[in-house]
C-alpha cells in the first residue's frame, strides 16, 4: 500500500555526520512498517474499526496513511482530536483487535526483504529492529514471517507506552546491542519515515531512507541518501561495515 515517491539522490546530511567522509557502519537499526513490511492496509483497517466502536467517524484511507509511523497513542490525539483518556481507549481497543487477528492479517513481507535480511547475516553485521510498534506485536509478525532469527536484538514500544517515540526505542535499542556485545560506536538507521531520521538523529545517529515505505515527499530531508531497492542497500551497507565480530541472533 505504499504511496511514497521519494527522490533517489542523496540529500542534505544532518551536520553531526557532515565530516564523515567514508562511513563505516558498526551496526544497523532497522525499522518495521515500511521498511521490511507493507502493514498499512491492516493498520488502517483496524482503525476504522476502533474509531467506529468508539462512536468517531472513519477517516479516509488517505487521511489515515498519516497515522502509520508515529506511535498510534499520539496519533488518536493529533488526528483524532481524542482526549487523553479517549486516546487510551482508543489504543486499548485497537490492541484488542489486533490481538483478535493473524499476524499476517493485511500485512506483507516487501520484495527482497528476506534476502536482504540474509545478505547482512551471512556478511556479519549486526541488526537490531527498533520499531514504534508494541514490541509484542512486532514479535508475533517476525516470528510468523520467519523473520527474527536475523535480529541481533528486537526493540519495539512498551505496553504502557513509556518507550514509544522514536528516540526512545532507538535508545533502548543500543542499550541492548551493547549488552549483547555488540560496538555501538557507529550505528546507522534504516527506516521509511521523518519519524525514524528523527529519533536517530536524537541519539546521534545518521539515516538511510527507503523509497518503498510510507513518507511523502519532503520527508527525505536529513537523510544522508535515499534507496529504491532492498538489495542496492543491502550492497551498501555490506561494503560500509566496519566490524569483524558478530553477536547470537534471538
């Protein structure tokens, strides 16, 4: 379901990064919706459905492509216009729905993600998720997609929404790259959204953009460079590795 039509060239750095001329990546952050899963057609479904059980009108499907990416708390505020309280029942009821599904419910695997996924495995680099999805909920989907055992580490929102921005999950996850062993020294983020750029770039850390995922355009910028394929990237990313040791997988 992906609208994005982002530019493929490379775009403005952010200025913490603009000195590193040969990057060397020690690890790698990956986001989820967007980036290896196509999962707005059962988000935005799913939605309807809340919104509707809970006496609000239905958005538009394009209306609601806005609500994929930031934590969904957030949203049921900003796009809603749901009151704190409101939005917690909101939240609640979407859990309880998807909770009601299959992890594959509307949602797909992108072309070339689990060769992607492979291709870094068998090269060495370390991978960790760091999603805004409730971690919970991003196990079920990688594990029925067979896709966790290629995750050094998974990182997803809490249940109490504690740690759900961007900042905070990426954060979280180099907490646990480096429990793990792994050299957290330079980390590159790979995601869809301004989201991810945003809450890698709080914690120091610079970004590849997807082309296939979930931004408009405008997004890209901050980004160090845009990529349309999963496998051009995973070229790149490979060459650009700097370690030699690797960490268990889950």
């Amino acid at each position: 379901m992906s609208t994005s039509s982002l530019p493929t060239t490379t775009v403005s750095a952010p200025s913490a990064d603009s000195a590193r001329n040969s990057p060397a990546w020690s690890c790698v952050l990956l986001d989820l919706d967007g980036t290896l899963i196509d999962s707005a057609p059962g988000i935005i479904e799913r939605l309807g459905r809340t919104l509707e059980s809970l006496g609000h009108p239905r958005q538009d499907d394009a209306e609601m492509m806005r609500w994929v990416g930031p934590p969904l708390l957030d949203s049921f505020r900003d796009f809603a216009g749901l009151n704190a309280e409101d939005s917690w029942a909101a939240l609640e009821r979407y859990r309880e729905l998807a909770g009601q599904e299959d992890a594959s419910h509307l949602t797909y695997v992108y072309p070339g993600i689990p060769e992607f996924l492979t291709r870094l495995n068998d090269a060495g680099v370390p991978l960790a998720l760091a999603t805004s999805k409730p971690e919970s909920q991003a196990v079920r989907i990688l594990d029925h997609f067979g896709l966790r055992s290629a995750l050094t580490v998974l990182c997803g929102a809490s249940e109490d929404e504690t740690r759900s921005a961007k900042a905070d999950v990426v954060a979280e996850a180099l907490v646990r790259l480096t429990a793990a062993g792994v050299d957290v020294s330079a980390p590159i983020m790979i995601g869809d959204r301004h989201h991810d750029i945003d809450g890698a770039r709080a914690n120091g850390i610079p970004t590849y953009l997807v082309s296939w995922g979930y931004a408009v355009p405008g997004e890209e910028e901050g980004a160090l460079e845009v990529f349309e394929s999963a496998d051009v990237l995973a070229t790149r990313l490979i060459e650009e590795y700097a370690g030699t040791d690797t960490a268990e997988s889950l």
